[in-house]
C-alpha cells in the first residue's frame, strides 16, 4: 500500500509514544492527519487490509518531498510492516532513500528483514494497551447503534447476533472463506435469506472445528431462531435489518479479532454485552467477570501447565480457561521441539484438557465462542448445572475428566458464597491444586460447613486479600483468594500462607469516558509476580511486600471460619521503645520541676 504527497515535512505523524498517529484522543480515526501525511494514510488503508480481506501482512510505504534550490527533488520515504503480529499499529522496517528495496533481485532480503521484525515485551504491551482502547470505544458505539436504531432487538438476541455475526465471519483459512457483508443480498427467496446464508457459513464453520456432532447441532439449534425471525430477514429500501446489524459488527469489531487481540477483545466483549442482558441488580455480583490478569494469577497459583486438566464449574464467557489454555500451550512451546510433536499436544490441550460448566444459556454462547476465536478449545464447555455434573467428558464421551487444576469465580449469591462449587469440583479430584476467588465473608462465617468438608481431604495453601476495587464498577464486594492443594486434608500444624494484597499496584477508575481506567502505578506487575512466588515458596521470596504484608500462620481445619487472618501485632514492647519511654517520662519530670521552682521564685 503505497500513498504519495507532494509537500516538505507532510511523510509522517507520530504521536508521543512513537507510534503513527492515526487516532485521536476519543479512540476515533484521526481523518486530519490519515488525509495529510503520506505513511499515516499508507497504514490506515492497510488497516482496512487486514479487516476486510484475508490479508494479515501488508507493506506500507509513504512517499513525499520537494524540490531543492537547484530544483533537484529530494525525496522522504517511509517504510512500515502492518501486521497482525503487531496488532495492524505497524512498525518500521528500515530507512530508505528510494524505492530499489521493491526490485525482484532485492525483495526476498527485504520480505526476510520484516518477518524477523519482533517486538520488545515493553512495547508488545504499549501496542495491546492502545487496541484495548480502541475496542472499549468500538464496543460503546456498537452497543448504542444497536440499541438506539434497531428496534425490536431484545438483549438475548443481540448477544446472539453478535456471536453468530462473528463466527460467520473468523473463516479457516485454506478450508473456508469468511462471509462477507457484500454477500448478504436480503433477499425475500425461501432458503437464501440473509439469516439462512449466516447460518449456513456458520455450520460450515463448525464443521470445519471439527466439534463433536451434538454440540454443533446444539449450537446452530440455538443461533437459528434469532437468524431466521421473519422480521429481522424482511427487506426494508432493499436492505434487511439483519444485514445492517451485522455490517455494523463487522465494521466496529472485525479488525480486532483479525489482529490476535482474541484474549483481550473477547474479555472486553463479553463485559460489554453483559450490560446488555439487563440482569437484576441482585444477580449484578454473579455475571462479574475476573479480570484477565487475575485470571492468569490463578491459573499460575493452580500450577497449570502443558500436562494439567482444568476444569471450572462457573465457566461465564470461560475467560478462566482461555487463560488456562494459553499457559499450557506457551507451557507446550517452550518444552516441546519436534514441530510434529507441538501440533499434537496443543490439539490435545485443545480438545481434551479443558472443560468448563455454564448453565445461563446466552453466557454458555459467549463461552463456546470465546473458546473459538482462541483458537477452539470449546469441545468440553458444556451448558450444565455443576452441582449435577457426573465428571464425564462432554458429548460422545463417557469417561472421566481426570482434572488435576481448578479455578474459579463463583457466583457468590450461591450457597456459602459460591464454596458449594467448591466442595462439588474439590470432592471429585484427587490430585493437584485449585485456585479460587471469592466473597471474603466465605472464610469467615458464611461457608463454614462447606470449609470443614473441604479441608477433610485438601489442604488450604494461601489466603490472599484482594484490593476492595477489584471489580470497581461491577461489583464492591470485598474478595480472597483461597489456593488448595487437593488429596491431601489439612492439619492444624500446616502452614497457612496470609498476604494482604490490598495494594496490587494498579489504581482503578470507573470514569466511562476515561482512555484507560487501569494504571500501573506501584509496580504491579513487579507485585503479581512475588505473589506468586510467596505462594510457592513462602517467606524467602519477600522483597515488594512488607512483613506487615505477610505472615505464615495456622487455622483449625475443624473451624471453618478463620481463613481471613491479618499478621498478628506485636504489642511486647522492645528494650529501645522502653528507653524512650522512660526517657520521654523524665524529660517531662524535669521541665515540672523547673518550672515550679521559677513559679515559687517568682522569676
């Protein structure tokens, strides 16, 4: 993508943090710089690229210049690689003079040169961070479009249309092209419909996941009803009001799931369309999402890796698990060298080493989809009561799930708080760990029954306080993290690991206009690390935390109540704070006595 302009200094606009300029500071395209500087709107048409076609690799090139005293033309070029792999922001390629890097004898070296193009950690994140600022603005404009110009739309249905739209349109590359918007004619034709012809791309995709026959029928079964409702397929000045929700999807969304933002994106997604679902505010702390840094905290307190099985008994969009199934398949990369034998394993992984339990139906479809766009490990999320669940794999599979890892986010209006889940998935382990978070006030009281059966046959690592923000906007309840080791049951003598994590080192806003509501700003990053190694190896890793941060103490397995312990104060005073005392004490016995004797002296 090569765009030209003819005027000094109009190459290219970079914004503070060094990257090309093309949004302004409401996460909106930057039209004015995209129309003025040659590179800017070289990338910004690659963007188009990667969101409307199967391109995930595209070369940018701006070209300008102007013309010297003598009247010679000196030329400015600028050379970017827009790619998937650095979310469609683009990086720098190299400095070129002129165009002969295009030359047939010179374009391997070059193609070569921005495929090795890898981004530092630091910047990875800086890049991530800009996108997830986009999608939050993308999704505000879709979820208002929708609501305010498509009438008849009930918050199901949206959610539905939503996840229908996006998997007509992810593709399988080399096996299935991605429907596109064009192809939707809204048609009045019996069988060629635009909802028939989404659900037709939809089954083909499905096919092409190879899931197992009963949950593809249970999934089209479910999309049906919304995609082929006589008035969303009625054409109206010749366009249907399917085709118009599912180009405005397209548009506000499709650039982010073809850029490898899956994780975050679909965090993003699902917190968005829960709003949609119009939940009574007594049910508002059972549909709270955990935060995707809190979900990799747990999978890593449950010691998840290449080998583990790890279930979750309140699955919600399944986000525990997709960070579960990243973890084990990095876990995979790093350990495994025969390419043959990678590819193995991760479908492996995929298809038999997670399994998750969703009951709200609508949840259930954000889970399978979520599952999906990461790349589907979506075969064993099953839309089922857990406190009913037999342990068995999922449809046309009769054997146990031999689960080793746990976590989750219960719902907390449940039993005990959510510990029923608990005490259900614990019972039915007999090895491994578990990492849960919860209300605080299932330590202390309100789950007490359900504690004592646990700790009869696993054993109780760490008790974490969470910051009382966490879920700021969602929820303000105040939650723990308890980690288990299973099979084993607790005794009085064994060590409890308490940390007070109240200070994570992010500070939250809920301002819904803010560009980011998640600062790091006490080296929070620094801080989830020593907490996990705390948990994993106790005081030796102290170095962030404060001992008033930290303590090793014990609880009564046949208690139930006190998993919520603070460090103890040290009220026995040392032999300095008893000099200053006496010391204090004196000085003020001899200021008296002075004083008295100027007072009588009448000086």
């Amino acid at each position: 993508m090569i765009e030209c302009k003819g005027y000094k200094d109009k190459l290219i606009k970079l914004n503070q943090d060094g990257q090309v300029d093309n949004k302004t500071n409401k996460n909106e395209p930057n039209f004015a710089n995209i129309k003025s500087y040659a590179l800017n709107g070289a990338v910004h048409y690659a963007n188009a690229l990667l969101h409307y076609t199967k391109y995930t690799d595209i070369i940018a090139i701006g070209i300008t210049g102007s013309k010297d005293l003598n009247g010679k033309i000196e030329p400015q070029i600028a050379v970017y690689w827009v790619s998937a792999k650095n979310y469609g922001l683009g990086q720098e390629v190299d400095k070129y003079s002129d165009l002969s890097f295009l030359k047939k004898e010179n374009f391997e070296d070059f193609i070569a040169k921005c495929q090795n193009l890898d981004l530092e950690p630091e910047e990875r994140e800086k890049l991530k961070a800009k996108r997830e600022q986009e999608i939050d603005a993308s999704l505000i404009k879709l979820n208002n479009d929708i609501y305010k110009t498509e009438q008849g739309l009930g918050e199901k249905e949206r959610i539905y249309l939503v996840a229908a739209s996006i998997m007509a349109t992810l593709g399988v590359p080399g096996k299935l092209a991605p429907l596109e918007k064009s192809k939707l004619e809204s048609s009045q034709e019996l069988g060629n419909k635009d909802g028939d012809i989404i659900l037709q791309k939809i089954k083909a995709f499905l096919n092409e996941k190879q899931l197992p026959a009963d949950k593809k029928d249970m999934i089209a079964r479910t999309l049906e009803t919304p995609l082929t409702r006589a008035n969303i397929n009625e054409a109206q000045n010749g366009e249907s009001q399917l085709k118009r929700v599912f180009t405005k999807i397209v548009d506000d969304l499709g650039i982010y799931y073809k850029i490898g933002l899956t994780t975050d994106f679909a965090g993003k997604l699902f917190n968005e369309m829960y709003s949609w679902l119009g939940f009574a505010q007594d049910k508002l702390n059972d549909i709270v999402l955990t935060p995707s840094y809190v979900a990799r905290l747990l999978v890593k307190l449950a010691r998840v890796n290449r080998d583990s099985y790890v279930w979750d008994f309140a699955t919600g969009s399944a986000g525990l698990l997709v960070a579960a199934m990243h973890e084990m398949l990095l876990d995979a990369k790093e350990n495994i060298k025969s390419p043959d034998a990678l590819n193995e394993k991760s479908l492996k992984i995929k298809a038999e080493q997670l399994l998750g339990l969703e009951i709200i139906e609508e949840v259930y479809m954000l889970a399978i989809l979520n599952m999906i766009m990461m790349g589907d490990g979506s075969s064993n999320i099953l839309n089922q009561n857990s406190l009913n669940f037999n342990g068995n794999y999922s449809l046309g599979r009769t054997d146990s799930f031999p689960a080793d890892a746990f976590v989750l986010n219960p719902p907390y209006s449940a039993d005990g708080n959510g510990m029923v889940f608990v005490q259900k998935a614990l019972s039915m382990m007999h090895k491994g760990y578990g990492a849960i978070i919860i209300q605080a006030s299932a330590g202390s009281g309100k789950a007490k029954e359900y504690n004592q059966k646990i700790l009869k046959t696993n054993t109780l690592l760490a008790s974490i306080k969470m910051p009382p923000d966490l879920f700021l906007g969602k929820s303000s309840v105040q939650t723990y993290i308890y980690v288990f080791k299973i099979g084993e049951a607790h005794q009085k003598e064994d060590t409890v690991k308490f940390i007070d994590f109240s200070n994570d080192g992010y500070t939250r806003s809920n301002r819904k206009k803010s560009s980011c509501n998640l600062r790091d700003t006490d080296n929070a990053k620094g801080r989830y690390e020593e907490l996990f190694k705390l948990v994993r190896y106790g005081k030796k890793s102290l170095n962030i935390f404060s001992e008033k941060e930290y303590f090793e103490g014990t609880i009564d397995p046949n208690n139930g109540n006190d998993w919520n312990q603070s460090a103890p104060i040290d009220t026995k005073p040392s032999l300095e704070d008893f000099k200053k005392t006496v010391g204090d004490y004196l000085a003020w016995e001899v200021s008296n006595i002075l004083k008295n004797q100027k007072d009588s002296s009448g000086k």
